[in-house]
C-alpha cells in the first residue's frame, strides 16, 4: 500500500489525537492490521495503532512526546504521513 498524506488538527486536551476519515483509514485497516508508522510534519515517526471511531472514521492518539518531538501544539494543524 502506498503512503498516505494529508492535513489534520491536532485535538485534545489531555489525551491528544488526530482524526483519520474513512476514506483514509479504511482502506488502511482493511489491507493491514490496525498498526501502522505514523508521521507528523516529516519531523517525527512512530509506531501507532489506528482507532476505530463508530460511523466517523479512526483515530490516532498523539502523546505529548511525539507531537513535541514532530514540533506541533494542539490545535495547530499537521502533516500526517
């Protein structure tokens, strides 16, 4: 399967996120498990696991770690890789 790019928010407060719509993540989730490399800005990778979201997609949580590490705030916008 072929990367995946697009832009989304960062959400959270406390426990942050990034949503991945269905037409992202489904194909995703359906060629592979659920555990997938995650970019953020081309600055950061790490392992994550896509999250299901009931009628709206998946998720992926972002530990204050990573997002430091990619250089991004919450609610700042991000380049998902």
């Amino acid at each position: 399967m072929e990367p995946v790019e697009y832009q989304a928010r960062l959400d959270g407060d406390g426990w942050h996120s990034i949503h991945v719509p269905a037409e992202i993540g489904d194909p995703i989730a359906e060629a592979h498990s659920r555990r997938i490399i995650v970019r953020l800005n081309d600055a950061h990778e790490w392992n994550a696991a896509l999250m299901p979201i009931k009628g709206d997609g998946y998720y992926i949580m972002v530990s204050k770690k990573n997002f430091k590490a990619a250089e991004a705030e919450p609610g700042e916008e991000v380049h998902v890789q």
